[in-house]
C-alpha cells in the first residue's frame, strides 16, 4: 500500500465503502433520467465502455438490460467483484481508466 499515491487512496476507500456508497446515494434510482436519455442514443446492441462503473448499479445493469454490451472499467477490486454478482451480463475489469488505450 502506499499511501503517497492519490490513485491507490481513492481504490481504498472505494474498496471500504463500495455497498454503503450504493445506498447512501441512491444508486438505483439516481440517475433514471439520464440512463433513459442514453439508452435512447446508443444504437440497438451497441457496445458500451463504462469508465469508473462502480458497482455496475445502475449504469451497467439498465444498459444490459436494454441489450447493450457492456464493459466496465474501474480501479476497485471490490467495487468490480460486485459488479461481476450485480450484473453478470457485462465484462467487468479492475484497472485504472486513466490508464486506459
């Protein structure tokens, strides 16, 4: 652990309040509208990178649901091992976005 390195500050706090970050802001219902919005835009089937998808919830899961490929990114281990139970229909990989090609 190194405690110099903002990315793996923030990885740790994500690991320790990954369930109770869910519920305190509402993450299934907060961001219906924009979700449906998306939804909208995204050609049938299309492909979806989720960059800091969390716990998958809602984004992930709404966008599966609508028949979409997803795949999320994000740099907790813990926040990825929920996604992968949450929604098992979309790929999930820990790694930092930032970092990402």
């Amino acid at each position: 652990m190194d405690i110099e390195d903002p990315k793996d500050l923030v990885r740790r706090g994500y690991d320790a309040l990954s369930l109770r970050y869910d519920q305190a802001y509402a993450a299934e219902t907060k961001y219906q509208p924009w979700i449906s919005e998306l939804i909208g835009r995204i050609p049938a089937g299309g492909m979806v990178l989720d960059l800091r998808c969390g716990s998958g919830v809602p984004v992930a899961r709404a966008l599966t649901t609508a028949g979409h490929r997803v795949t999320g990114v994000d740099i907790s281990e813990v926040q990825i091992r929920r996604a992968r139970e949450l929604v098992p229909q979309a790929e999930f990989i820990r790694a930092d976005a930032t970092a990402m090609d």
